[in-house]
C-alpha cells in the first residue's frame, strides 16, 4: 500500500523513535522503516520532513531523513528484478521538488542533498532529467548568498558525480551541456565571498578538466588552460602576501588563504596533467614553474612555509619534469613548409619541442637548484615511504622534496652524480660514525644517505660499496646510541635498497646487521630493516648459507615484530579513509602478508578481519575502487585459514550482495565459497545455508557459458560433500532451484558447433549423474516437480514424456564429448537406470550397456599406461596431489571428499554386474534375454570382456 501527505506525521515520529536511546523504542521503529522503505511514496514522506524547517522540526530527524532517502535511491530508484523500484511519476516528482529545497541553513543536510542530487543526476541526466543544470543556472541569479553557496555545492556535486562516468555516450553528454557560460559567469561575484568563491573555482576546474577530451590524445589545444592558468597563477600571487599578516589576527581569512593558495595550486597540477599541450604557452608553463622552483626554494623569503602549498609546487615541478609529452623527440623539430596541416604526430612533436626550449630556460643552473631542493627536503624528519606519500596525496614535505630530487637526478644524472658523491663525503666527514648529538651535519648525513638510496643505480660507478660499508655504516648500525636511531633507520633501508651492489664476503656481513637491525628498541628501524630482508629473499644472489646462523633470531623477531604492530596497518588504513589508491596497496600486501603467514595467519585476524569487512561491503563509499583486491584478499585469508572462525563465518552474507552487484568476481566468488563448503561443514550451512542458495542460482540463472563452467565446480562439490558427511541430508533440497537450472541446461539442444555450449552441457550432466548415483530418490523427486515440466515445455525443450529417460538420452548421445571422469558418472547413472521401474529403459538397454563397456574398457587402459595415476578422480577441481610438498588444510580436506567418492571407490563391472541381475529380476528373463538378444554380437563380445574381472 503506497504512503501519502497523511502518513507524514506518523513517518517523523517513527524517525524519532529510531534516534531514541531507549532500545525499546529505536528497534521497533527502526523494523518499521524497514518496512515502509519498499512501499511507493517513502521518499515523497521523507522529502516532506526534510523540507519543514523550524522549530516544529527536529534537524537531526530531518538530516536522518536525507540518509534513509539517499540509501532508497541506491537500493530502489533502479528498476531491478529484487525490488519493487520508484514509479516514474514519484521519481518526477521527487526530482522538481529536490532542486526547489536546495536553500538548506543546517550544513550538513545542505551537503548530504547536495549528494542526493548528484546521485540522481548520475543516474537520470540527460535523459530523464534534461533541466537540471538549466534550473542550477537560474537559481544562481538569486542575490540571497546562502542560495547561490548552495546552488554551487550540488553544482559542484553533479558535476563531479558525472565526470567519473566512463561510457563514451555519458562523457559525450558532459561535454556537449550548453549551460557552461551561465555558470561561468557567476565566477566574478565571488571573489570576496571565501567558501562561493572556492565552490566556485572546484567547478570551473572540473569544467575544463572532463568537459574537453585530454589534449595529450587529440594535441588539440584547450584555449581555456591559457586563460584560466594566468588567472590562477596572479590569484595565488595575491593572496600569499596575506598569509602571515592574518596568521595572529583574523584566523579565518588566514585559514581561507591556506586553503584558497592550495586548492589554486592543485588547479594548476590537474590541468597540466589532464591538458599538457594546452599548458605550453608563453604566459602559463615558464611562468609557473619559474614561480613553483622560488617558491621551494625560497619558501622562507617568499613568505610561505605552509607544507600543503609547497608540497603542490613540487608536485607540478615532479609532474612537468616526468611528463611524457615534454619529452623532445630524436628527429627534432618538425619544419612543414607546405600548405597541408600537420599530422597528429607532428604536432605532439613540435608542442615537445616548444616544451624543452622552455625548460630549459628556466632550469639554468640544475646542480644549484638541486641542492636547494635538496636542503628544502632536510628541514623536517617525517619518515620516507614514497609509494605511500605518492598514493596518499602528497602530504609530507620531506618525502616530495624526496621524490622530486628523483626526477631532476633522473633527468641530469651524469651532472649530478658527482654532486651527490661530494655531498655524501662532505657528510660523513662532518658527522663521524661515532657521533652522537643531533647536529646539522647528522642531518646532512641523513639526507645524503636517502638520497644514495634513491639514486644507487648511477652512484656504482663513483662510489664502492664496500668501503663505504667497512669505512662508515657497519660503525653506526653497532652504535646503538637512542640519538642514532635517525641514522639506523636511513641504513637499514639503504641496504635493501643496494643489495645488488654488495659483493663477495660483505653480503654475509650485511645479511647479520640487518638481523641485528630486526632487533632494534625503536619499531622504525625494525620495520625498515624487515622491508629490507625482504628484498634480499627476493634478490637473485641470495645465499641461504650466509643468513643460515642466524635464521633463528630472523624467525622470531619477525613474529616479535608482527605482535608489536598489530595496529600498524589498521592505523594506516583509517588515515588513508578516501584515498582508494593507497588503499588498494594495502590491499594487496595484506594478502602477500597473509599468504606468507600461511597457518599462522590468524595472528593477522585483529588487524584484518575490520579491513576486510570495510573492503567487501558493497555498501562503502568506496566499495566501487576497492572492492576487487577485498575478495581477492578474502579468498586469500580462506585459503590459508586452518579453520573458518566464526569472524570468517560472519562475512559470508557479504557475498550474496557481491554477486548481486556484479560477476566480474566470479572466479574468486567460487574460490570463497569452496572454502566455506570444505571447512564450515553444518555449521555453515545451518548458519547461511540460504545466503549460499541464493548465491547459486543467481550465478547459475545469469552468467553465460563460461561463467557457467567456472560455476558448476563448486555445484558439483556440494552433490560430493552430501555423501562424505559434510551435509548430507539438510544440502541438496537447499539447490534444487540450481540442480533444476542445470536439467534446464542439459536438455537444452542448442549448443550445434559452440564447443563452450557443448561443455556446459556436458558438465551439467555430470552433476546430475552423479547425483542420480548418490541419491536416487532425491533424484525422482527433482525430476518430478511439475514446474520444472512446465517451464521446459514453455522454454520450447522438446524432452519425452519422462525427463529422466530424457537424460539419458542426452548421457548416451553426449559421452563422447565427456573427459574420462565424466564418462564414469554417466556410465555409473546408466547402470543405476537398469535398477528403476521405468518401461521404456528396456528399449534403451543395448546403449547404455555399449556406453558401459567402452567406460570400463577405457578406464582399464588408462591404469595399463600410468599406473601410478590412481583411480579416476571425481571432478575436475580435485587436483593432483603435489606429493613431496606438505599439504594445507584446505588440499587434505580435498583429498578427503575425493577418496569417500563414491564413484571413484565403485567398481563400474561389479555395480553393471549387480545391476543387470536387477534388471532382469524387474523386467523378467523373457524380456531380458530378448533385449540382450538384440545386441551385436560383436558389442555382446565386448560386455562380456569387460565383465570378466579375471
């Protein structure tokens, strides 16, 4: 029954209970809004208690409002076959009366119907909702300041929102809006209003960032860079002077020029990087990056020591410098004298070469500026991970200054490489190996010992290793003064990251100070000294002999290690919340952490299982960058788990909204389900026996032929796991809808010459034999079920009256295309027909037998050529047995279903002897010795041959 305006004020006060700290209000409500949320007209309520203001109306109801609208726009504005979807008419509604709401007083429900609307806009623009941005652009002639800051939030939202779509129709219709010059036009009233004018400025960078294809592709030049670029660059010149005069007495203007200087300077980063063509013109590229080198390395002069805003000027220098584009091309400068245009090509060559004349003019004296850089990176002592600091937004000045060094080295090697050297040595003489205080010359050694890490691939050829090691860093690694925990650190990293340079009797040396290293009071030191253990595992000259002594120690403090950083990771999970790039590395070394860990994994569990469960969780923000390396790292914490735990056994239900969402995962989907099949037994089941049925058949009811043969495995697995015992009699009444699906499959005839068809049904019907084999009578009652008939006839299958002899028609007519376990089941399942009271089989009896015969015959020589192969497994995900290495949990669990297989244990000429004796005994001997009558001689030669055990 839909809800109307009256149901209203019953709507509010439900959500007030739902905020009640009394349990015994908040539960029911919130079952009630539960179950209000799939009836028409609940955003139309909702949209109601978010528009009354005043004090009749609660705001925190009303925020609580916009969040149950937002969740029934991702769960119902979509038609989808699980869910009843919003008619047309409400949508229509809802959209006109959103965008005449949008002048929100309380913040925080102004941003989340900013959001709302941006979701809507994804979904319905242009098609269903063509006006929007027309009646955006309207609104933002209003003089009421609240409104036009509000108009410019969800201006901002939308546009973001249908930037990140990808299909080419979408990024054609974001291109092509006609209202761009409305807006844009707004932008100089803003000026001295703060939070409209950074509005303002995030949509014109999101405007000219995805409203034009990237000029790297088409070398079409952007005419907006060179008039936005100039503006942006005289914008930050203006403000910066303000920074220090409002630092003590207006604290917000001063917060807003650190902001504003920053958000102009990552304008400038984005648009170089998504326009660099456009961004080589006389007034935009020396300019700025003439400003961005003053400002590293003049930061104290110019006024502006704030790190955000550095850490941006370095990163447009690191980004000009590395950039792909600017790099000049071997034949030169084009020269065209004709009249025709120039090629794609050439003009990216003629726009590189313009770029490295630039350049060069502004980087006159490289080995000055890079010792500038270079000091610019000593004043602070955060710690180095470049990857991470890359990731996670630039965030740390050391590591930029760092990372920046990199490239004007990369760019200039064989001028810097002596600098470096002479810099290195200055350091080492200023601040001896014994030394203790905290000095500049410490420092200076500090930085000079990164910056040897970095660039070790030039400095070989200046300086041995060797010596250095036996001159300086075996001293200090011994000098375990707290002050030098700064120099340990730099030494433990520099070893890894030099290994390929360490010779002779010098590797063993290091291999023990590293060990010693992995010993340290300070977790800084011992964690770098672990990373670089690491890369000397992985270095081609590893010797096992040189760490073997002290292996031990390695072993232990590695556990030690793990104990004392159990939050490490979680820790960095939280404060990279948004930054799905980094999050995605972390990602991926929890599972080389946890596949390393192997039985131990569960150590892991505190740290993990949180991580895990944000990951898989379909419903996080970030569900769409991370929700892929979450299930492979969920697979991977499975398969290396001893035993499922009920944390484990707690994500499962996270799968059913997985596979809902989409198959891309399939193939680990069915890698976590194995594992939950093998080791959670009736545990399992009992606990999301359903969960897992659901799974099954939306798989099985909605992926094509290759989904269906990564899929039927794990169908196959459940027929063998009733009869080992895992679940014997609660499972197969649990997937008859999907054992259903795949009779459905196997009577199908339309697989002609696709060979992936042919296979499904092949499979399929070897799911079914088996069952057949293993339980009879669920078999009959399966084939039985009157909407199984029903459905097939509709489908247009031609089958007989009977569906069983209608498989077997198919397990004769298909057992050639069977591999050899295959053909097994079929011959099996054949067999067990003889023993069923079922007329027809009699006329049937000289196939299945000559089916049986060529079975056990081929078998027979199969074992002659390799009879150290074993019997014939029972399905093709049963693996070989990788004898000489130790087995995991997961394999001898394997191994366990594998040899309880009925099949594999059944002797095929005992169980056809047997049977045949059945047959006769139903049919009676005249029948019988008239249906054997009937067969070839030479095929009746045969049966007997393969009935003779002798």
């Amino acid at each position: 029954m839909a809800l109307s305006a009256g149901d209203v004020p019953t709507m509010y006060a439900v959500l007030v209970n739902s905020l009640s700290a009394d349990e015994a209000a908040r539960r029911p409500a919130e079952a009630a809004l539960a179950q209000c949320e799939t009836r028409p007209g609940f955003c139309s309520c909702l949209l109601e208690i978010i528009s009354a203001r005043g004090l009749a109306c609660r705001e925190d109801v009303r925020l609580l409002a916009t969040v149950y609208f937002k969740n029934s726009i991702n769960r119902y504005w979509r038609q989808r076959r699980d869910s009843y979807g919003i008619s047309n008419e409400e949508k229509d509604h809802l959209r006109k009366n959103l965008l005449l709401n949008i002048r929100e007083e309380n913040s925080q429900i102004a941003l989340q119907l900013a959001v709302l609307i941006s979701k809507l806009a994804r979904l319905d623009y242009p098609k269903e909702w063509p006006d929007i941005f027309s009646v955006l652009a309207q609104q933002l002639q209003s003089a009421d300041v609240l409104a036009s800051h509000r108009v410019f939030m969800v201006l901002f939202r939308t546009l973001k929102e249908l930037s990140t779509k990808r299909l080419t129709v979408d990024q054609k219709n974001y291109a092509e809006r006609n209202d761009i010059d409305t807006i844009l036009e707004q932008s100089n009233d803003l000026i001295l209003i703060c939070d409209r004018w950074l509005l303002c400025l995030k949509i014109v960078r999101q405007l000219i960032f995805s409203g034009y294809a990237s000029d790297s592709r088409t070398a079409q030049e952007v005419w907006q860079v060179r008039e936005v670029c100039p503006t942006v660059l005289t914008a930050i010149k203006s403000l910066l002077p303000h920074y220090d005069s409002f630092r003590d007495k207006q604290a917000k203007l001063w917060d807003f020029t650190k902001r504003a200087c920053t958000k102009l300077m990552k304008v400038l980063v984005t648009l170089q990087g998504r326009h660099p063509y456009s961004f080589i013109h006389e007034t935009v590229l020396p300019a700025t990056v003439d400003f961005c080198l003053n400002m590293i390395t003049n930061s104290e002069q110019a006024g502006t020591s704030f790190e955000e805003f550095l850490i941006q000027s370095m990163v447009l220098v690191k980004s000009v410098l590395e950039c792909k584009e600017y790099r000049p091309s071997p034949t030169g400068r084009v020269i065209n004298e004709n009249t025709q245009p120039l090629s794609l090509e050439q003009r990216k060559k003629n726009f590189a070469a313009v770029a490295n004349d630039m350049l060069k003019a502004v980087l006159p004296d490289t080995s000055f500026t890079l010792q500038k850089i270079w000091k610019s990176g000593q004043k602070t002592q955060s710690p180095f991970t470049m990857n991470r600091i890359w990731f996670s937004g630039m965030r740390k000045k050391r590591p930029c200054a760092e990372a920046l060094f990199i490239i004007i080295f990369e760019k200039y090697r064989e001028l810097l490489a002596p600098v470096v050297v002479s810099v290195l040595r200055e350091a080492m003489a200023v601040s001896p190996p014994l030394e203790t205080d905290i000095t500049a010359g410490m420092l200076l050694k500090d930085a000079s010992y990164t910056a040897a890490g970095h660039v070790y691939y030039e400095l070989s050829n200046y300086l041995s290793f060797n010596e250095w090691f036996h001159g300086s860093l075996s001293i200090e690694v011994s000098n375990y003064h707290p002050n030098m925990r700064i120099i340990r650190r730099k030494i433990a990293l520099l070893l890894g990251q030099w290994i390929s340079e360490i010779k002779g009797d010098t590797r063993k040396l290091v291999y023990h100070a590293l060990v010693g290293l992995l010993q340290d009071n300070d977790i800084a030191v011992r964690l770098a000294a672990c990373s670089s253990l690491c890369y000397l595992f992985q270095e081609s000259s590893f010797s096992e002999l040189d760490l073997f002594e002290c292996l031990p120690t390695c072993w232990t403090m590695s556990f030690k290690l793990i104990e004392d950083v159990q939050e490490f990771d979680s820790k960095i999970w939280d404060e990279s919340v948004g930054e799905s790039l980094l999050q995605i590395q972390l990602l991926t070394a929890l599972k080389t952490f946890v596949s390393s860990l192997g039985f131990q994994s569960p150590l892991s569990y505190p740290m993990l299982i949180p991580i895990l469960q944000s990951g898989i969780n379909i419903d996080s923000p970030d569900a769409l960058n991370l929700l892929e390396d979450s299930v492979l790292l969920w697979e991977a914490t499975l398969s290396n788990a001893p035993t499922v735990v009920p944390q484990l056994l707690d994500l499962f239900p996270y799968l059913v909204g997985i596979v809902n969402r989409s198959f891309d995962y399939l193939e680990a989907t069915i890698k976590i389900i194995e594992d939950y099949t093998i080791f959670g037994g009736q545990e399992f089941l009992k606990s999301h026996g359903a969960s897992l049925a659901k799974i099954i058949d939306t798989i099985l009811g909605n992926v094509n032929d290759k989904g269906l043969l990564t899929a039927l495995p794990i169908v196959d697995l459940l027929v063998q796991s009733f009869w080992v015992q895992l679940f014997p009699i609660e499972a197969p009444p649990l997937i008859s809808g999907a054992l259903q699906k795949l009779i459905f499959i196997s009577l199908s005839q339309d697989d002609g010459q696709n060979p992936s068809r042919t296979t499904v049904r092949v499979s399929s019907g070897a799911i079914l034999a088996r069952l057949l084999v293993m339980n009879t009578n669920f078999s009959a009652q399966l084939l039985s079920e009157p909407s199984l008939s029903a459905s097939i006839q509709q489908a247009g299958i031609s089958v007989n009256n009977n569906l069983l002899l209608s498989l077997v028609d198919m397990w004769i007519d298909k057992v050639d295309d069977a591999n050899v376990v295959q053909q097994k089941e079929y011959a099996m399942a054949l067999s067990v027909i003889l023993t069923l009271q079922v007329p027809q089989v009699i006329d049937k009896l000289d196939d299945i037998l000559s089916v049986c015969t060529t079975v056990i015959i081929g078998s027979r020589e199969i074992k002659t050529e390799d009879d150290t192969s074993g019997d014939i497994t029972s399905s093709s995900w049963l693996g070989n047995d990788n004898s000489g290495y130790s087995l995991s949990s997961k394999e001898l669990r394997k191994r366990q279903v594998r040899d309880l297989d009925p099949i594999k244990q059944a002797s095929l000429e005992n169980v056809l002897r047997e049977n045949l004796k059945a047959f006769a005994a139903l049919h009676g001997d005249a029948a019988f010795n008239a249906a054997i009558s009937r067969i070839h001689p030479a095929a009746f030669a045969q049966l007997q041959q393969a009935l003779n055990t002798a």
